[in-house]
C-alpha cells in the first residue's frame, strides 16, 4: 500500500468512533449518525490529498460531518412539513386515530422490504396510480401491481396476529386495500 492509503486508514480507525458519536449528537440517530459518519470520510477520502496537505483533516472531517448533518436535518425539517400539510388538508383525516393500531401498521411497513413498502405507501398513502407510481419509483406498472399486492398480503399476514388484541391495526390494513374513502389516519 502507499503511503497516502495507509495514512488515510489509520486515520479512520482512530476517528471513525469520534465522528459517529459527534454526528449522533447533531442528529440524535445512531444509525444515522455511523452512516453519516462513513459518507464524511468517504468525502475526506476523495480529497484526501488536498485535506492532508491542510494540515487538520479532524477539523476538516467535522466540517463534512457537520455540513451534512445540518442537510439531513434540513431534509427532515422539509419532509415533516409537507407531511404535516398533506394531513392538515385531508378532508377524511382522521382527528383521533387509533396510535397503537398507528405504531403497529408502521412497525410492519418497516419490516417489508423497501419496493415493496414504497409501492404500498405510494399507492394507498398518497393515492398515486399505477402509472405515478411506476414512474416515481423508475419500475414497470406490473411490477407496481405486484409489489403493491405482495406487500398488502404480507401486512395482512404480519399484523393478523395482533387482530385478537386490536381489530383496528388488522382492518387499517383492509382500509388500506379498499382506498383513500375507507382509510384510518395511518
């Protein structure tokens, strides 16, 4: 290995730990944070040379930590008030809804895998077509319909054992199949 390589490994090794705590501060998300973390250092790593003739690639890799934190962060700020827009100006929102049939239906859309999850969410969450839907997510209508059927069946399946403590999760689902008219406040 050459020299710039080595340097650049050891200085991951010791300061990986450091800039997932420190992202894990600004976002409060330990997953998150060792993903942001590991994208900081994959940025050092593109221009590591120039960062290492800096003379501070600490402060450098907390600059790129911070900087991508504060966009996350914005991104999130973004997507809760077009989420909070889409649900204040719902006419058949629900004002009340059910929170542990809520948290079981989110609980089992984050089981499924994520074409499957997407096409559920997109197609009965926010009421795209087939075609919308295909397009947004860059795959075929069939593959629309299939995911779409595959994933209702497999929430079925996932909170069907929940039904004999709360019928409410288990028919969220059925809502969920039937369209926006019959839908809780998921």
């Amino acid at each position: 290995m050459d020299a710039p390589t080595e340097e650049f490994h050891a200085f991951f090794d010791r300061y990986y730990a450091d800039l997932s705590r420190f992202a894990y501060l600004l976002l409060g998300d330990s997953e998150g944070a060792d993903d942001l973390a590991a994208d900081a250092l994959v940025a050092v790593w593109r221009r590591w040379e120039s960062v290492r003739a800096g003379g501070c690639p600490l402060t450098y890799a907390r600059g790129v930590v911070a900087g991508m934190a504060r966009t996350r962060l914005r991104s999130l700020m973004r997507e809760r008030r077009r989420i909070a827009l889409f649900w204040s100006h719902r006419p058949d929102r629900v004002d009340d809804p059910d929170v542990s049939a809520v948290l079981d239906v989110r609980d089992a859309l984050a089981r499924l895998p994520l074409r499957k999850r997407a096409c559920v969410v997109l197609r009965h969450a926010f009421d795209l077509s087939e075609k919308e839907t295909a397009r947004t997510l860059g795959i075929s209508v069939g593959t629309v319909k299939s995911q779409t059927s595959r994933g209702i069946a497999e929430l079925e399946r996932m909170l069907a054992p929940a039904r004999a403590g709360s019928d409410r999760a288990y028919g969220t689902v059925r809502a969920l199949r039937a369209g926006p008219a019959g839908r809780s406040g998921w």
